[in-house]
C-alpha cells in the first residue's frame, strides 16, 4: 500500500502562472530553452535551465549553472512569481488536448515507497543525468519537477476528483505549447484531503510513466539528508503527479541513426521482416514499424515466427534493437551510442524525413506505440524496457509545482 500526503507546494502567482510554466527541462535542449524563454523574465526555464543565463560555453553540470538555478529561484520568490502556500494541500492539474483529457493528483510521495518497489519502474538511469538533477535538487533545496506517476484506475478518487472539479474554480487556467490547455485546483479541505489519503492507503502500486531520473535523484538527496539530520525530514517524499492509467496517452518514440548503410541492407531486414516500399508514414498497429531511408518510405511487418512470447522481447522497440541496431549498426547500447537519436511522436514523421535529406541521419524508423498495459505488466514483472520505450503526449508543464525541502541548504548554497 502507498503513502501519499499532502505539501505547502511553491508554485506561481495566478497572475503570471501563464509565463512561468514551460516545457520539462529534458524534452528541450538548452538553444531551444534559451529561445522560448527570450523577452519572458518569468519563463521557468530560467531555474530549471539556468544554463541559457550564462556562457553559452560552460560545460554540462558546471556548478554555476546550480548556483544560478538557486539564485533565480531564490529571485522569483522575492518578487512574488512564485509563492509557497500556508498550509498543506492536494492539487488537481488537468490537461486537455483535442478531445483528451488526463486529470492529475499532485502529491507528495514517499521514498521508502520506491525503496520498497511500491513505486514501480521500468527503465534504467544514466549516472551523469542522476548527478545533474541531484545537484538542481541539492542547490535549490526543492524538488524542482514532480515525477508523473500513474496508477490503475479507482471509482471513488474519481468522484472526488470530479466533485471537487465542479464545486471549485481552477486557480489557473491557460492554454500553451500544441494548444493544450492546463487547469490547476486547490483542494484545500481536511475532510476531502483525509478521503484521499485512505484512498491510497488501500492502492498497492504507483508506477514511474515519466520521470525515472528525477525519481532515483529525488530519492538519493533524500536519503542523503536523513543520513545527515537524523530525523524526520520534508526530503523524504518528493513531489508527483499521479494519473489514472486509462487516461493516458502514449505516443511513438521514433529512432534516427547515422550510420553507413550496408549495400545488402534490405535483404538483412527480410530475414526477420516483410518489407515493402510504401506511402504509409505512420505503423497501423503492433509488430509494424515505417522506415524512411534514401528519400523512401519503407513498411517493416515483423514475421509472425520471429515474435517473442516474452513482455519486453516481444516489444516492438526490443525487437528493433536486437535484429537491426545491434546485428546489423553494432549498436548495443542506445542510452550511450552517439549514433542513434530519439524524436517524440508529437513532432511527427516528416520531422525525421526532414533531418534524414538534410544529411543530419542516414535512416529512420517510426514506431508504433508501447501500449499502457504493456508498461504496467512489465513494471509489474520488475522487468526493463529498452531506452525511449514510451513518449507520452500532452507534456505537464514544469514551474507548476515545487516541493521545498525546508533545510535551508539553498540559502547556505547562495552563501558560499
């Protein structure tokens, strides 16, 4: 059963929540947060991406970058964008976009849960981007973005959501990047903060959808400082929004490569699928994958006798990995390989038809998506899926939500 509680979570004055909040700090690299956040003092990416406020030839995890992070931080705070709340609350975050909508409960979960595997997971972290958070997370004393959890669905927590929903405005409400728009409540009522809590009490599992980094970085300050203090510490939770499952989207996370191309290439990839030459750009369904290569768009339908029984072989992504990129480009590890590059689905097909004739890639493939119950039987079986198994579609804004540690170390961190 998981522990959930309610936090005094730091978060945007309503007149300026619109200009605050912005795309999480790893869906953009550093010249695109530099370009969203030009002329917009309030833009989040000044704190989650305090890079673009300094040289621009500074190395990746100097410790500048989180001295400037804790100092912006530290700004916004004193001019009032951003405000911590008086007392502790739940919050509702909904995103809509099109016709779909993904209601959220921002929490604060435990770390002891995730130790124990209560919060299950189903990718590997890199070490250098767990020091990169765990430092944005030391030197500014905060969880600075919640981790995006989900959870299988239950009747009641929807009726309160829903309730609540109906009997309260939202504090923010504005529309943002691919025209999703974003809703916040406060639920700020002990009785209804008490029914949420039991609820999940009697839930046996949460499970990472996004965020695995920041989960394992979260975790490890955590530890750290109750190792430190020896007491009961805010550091032992760390913020999360959690999602019904079924509410969720997830869209393909497609593969760039630049590698030579071998002269018997399609004769290789027959033996394990049926390939056509065609005008599809996008697979129809499981154990389908599109290619693009030479300026041709190419289907690969897997061979019903080369599919596995196993949850993570027979995904599509693993299948991909272990009859191309690996027997063929001699790529093994794609969380390290130069050679490969990883495009959302958001950003369509014609985005790696695009950078494959400018020269920037040799081939694509376009994936069909990992379906949710694939994820959550693979969290369940404590099993992996490959690197950029999952690109889930709409984004949850960043400066939203933040989770202060209360131990003072950012103030000690602006000292030094």
């Amino acid at each position: 059963m998981v522990e959930i509680r309610p936090f005094k979570a730091i978060r945007p004055n309503e007149k300026v929540a619109e200009k605050v909040a912005e795309l999480p700090y790893d869906a953009v690299d550093s010249k695109e947060a530099k370009e969203y956040a030009k002329g917009n003092p309030y833009s989040y990416f000044h704190i989650d991406k305090a890079e673009i406020d300094l040289p621009s030839d500074l190395l990746p995890n100097n410790p500048k970058i989180y001295q400037k992070a804790a100092e912006n931080l530290s700004k916004f705070l004193e001019n009032g964008w951003l405000m911590k709340e008086d007392t502790p609350c739940y919050y509702l975050y909904q995103l809509t976009m099109g016709e779909k909508k993904q209601t959220g409960l921002v929490v604060c979960t435990s770390i002891d849960d995730y130790i124990d595997e209560k919060i299950k997971k189903h990718e590997y972290t890199r070490l250098e981007k767990e020091r990169d958070r765990i430092s944005h997370i030391e030197a500014c004393d905060a969880n600075t973005s919640p981790i995006f959890l989900t959870y299988r669905f239950e009747e009641k927590l929807q009726e309160i959501i829903v309730n609540w929903q109906q009997r309260h405005a939202p504090i923010y409400d504005f529309t943002r990047y691919y025209e999703v728009r974003h809703e916040v409540w406060v639920i700020n009522e002990p009785k209804i903060i008490n029914e949420i809590t039991k609820i999940f009490a009697n839930i046996s599992a949460l499970y990472i959808a996004d965020g695995h980094h920041r989960t394992e970085s979260a975790v490890k300050v955590g530890l750290k400082k109750r190792e430190e203090q020896k007491e009961s510490l805010e550091s032992n939770y760390f913020a999360s929004i959690l999602f019904p499952s079924d509410e969720l989207t997830i869209l393909e996370y497609n593969r760039l490569l630049d590698v030579p191309i071998p002269n018997d290439f399609l004769e290789r990839l027959a033996k394990n699928f049926v390939v056509v030459e065609s005008k599809e750009k996008k697979p129809q369904k499981s154990g389908e994958l599109v290619m693009y290569l030479k300026g041709k768009w190419y289907q690969l339908m897997i061979k019903p006798e080369k599919r596995s029984a196993d949850l993570v072989k027979k995904l599509d992504v693993s299948f991909l990995q272990e009859n191309v990129f690996a027997p063929i480009f001699g790529i093994n590890d794609v969380r390290t390989d130069e050679r490969i590059d990883f495009v959302g689905g958001i950003r369509g097909p014609e985005e790696l038809a695009n950078r494959v004739d400018k020269g920037e890639a040799t081939l694509a493939f376009i994936m069909y998506p990992t379906q949710m119950k694939d994820l959550l039987k693979v969290a369940d079986a404590k099993k992996i899926m490959p690197p950029k198994s999952t690109w889930f579609e709409p984004k949850l804004l960043s400066g939203l939500f933040l989770h202060d540690l209360e131990t003072k170390k950012r103030h000690n961190f602006l000292e030094k």
